[in-house]
C-alpha cells in the first residue's frame, strides 16, 4: 500500500483484526470507505483536515456565519461583496464566524470565506464506530429476491438496511455540526 488513505476515517489493520482478510482486501476497503462516507454524511463535514478550502455564502444581516466543517483551524480570508474584512472572531469549535464592533453580514451581501479546517488525527471513538460499521457492511449477505422455475432462475439482492449502534450515534451527536435546522 502507498501509505495511509485520507479518505478513510479509521486504518484498515484495525479493521483486519476482526476480519483477519489482509489490509488490502477489495471488499475491507471499500466497506471501510463506505463507513467513513456514512460518518461524514451523518456529522455534515469531513471530519479530517482541508486546507484552503472556499465556501461561498450568502449574509442573511445577522452577525453569525456558519461554515460547512469544523473545527477552524485558521481563517485565511473573508471578503464581503469581493471586499476583504477583518472584523470577525471564528468560534472554532463550532465552525462559526462571529462579526464584531457590533457589525453583521450584510442580507443579500456574497460572502467568501478561505480557511483551513479539520482535525489533524481522527480521534480514536470515531476510528472505532467507522470500524464497527465497516464489519456490519463487510458482512452484509446477499439476499434472495426471486425464485423463478422452469429455467432455474435465481435473483439474488444486497441487503440495503444497515443499522446503526446506540455508540455510533452518540458519536455522530458529539462531532455533527448544524443541528439546529433538524434535517
């Protein structure tokens, strides 16, 4: 293997140590992807560190701008209607630019904010539930969906259902950004 996968939100050895298949088996890789995408789409962002990255909003005059990811590492350049400003305070954390002096972001104004942000190391509660689901969707069997005879025809279906641990949602919970808006 050429290193560590970015992509991945826990490494494939640990998942190896239940499945006991090899750390470069197809199938462990790509149920470990289709678990690190499950977390990232439950938590709404990616989880591990970007950098530069652009977002484009639009103000709505209130004094909080909420990014797509978090934690904010660093805010690199915030322009309002293509003229730069520095009168905000990232809560980083949160992923929330702050305006200050008792400004907001103008309604209707485009806003782009370039910053870098993400964790640095995937904390190991993650790492654990992505590995606890990757083994749910490694194991999942295809069904039989359809029995035909005459010619012996047989159809054979995955499972789409995969569930989720009470742990994996509680993880989801501690790292979700924007839960205000319930969707």
């Amino acid at each position: 293997m050429a290193g560590p996968d970015p992509l991945l939100l826990a490494e494939p050895a640990e998942l190896d140590k239940f499945l006991k298949v090899g750390v470069d088996d197809p199938q462990l890789l790509a149920a470990l992807h289709a678990a690190s995408n499950r977390f990232r789409g439950h938590v709404r962002h990616p989880v591990t560190r970007v950098t530069g990255d652009v977002e484009q909003h639009d103000g709505d005059g209130t004094n909080v701008l909420h990014l797509r990811a978090a934690p904010i590492v660093t805010v690199t350049l915030v322009e309002v209607d293509g003229v730069a400003v520095t009168d905000y305070k990232p809560l980083r954390r949160s992923g929330v630019l702050k305006r200050t002096g008792g400004r907001c972001w103008p309604a209707d104004a485009e806003i782009d904010v370039t910053y870098d942000h993400g964790l640095a190391v995937v904390p190991p509660e993650i790492a654990e539930v992505v590995v606890d689901q990757a083994r749910v969707i490694y194991r999942v069997d295809p069904a039989i969906a359809q029995v035909s005879t005459g010619s012996d025809s047989v159809t054979f279906a995955a499972t789409a259902a995969v569930g989720v641990t009470s742990q994996w949602s509680e993880v989801v919970a501690a790292y979700r950004l924007n839960r205000g808006d319930g969707s």
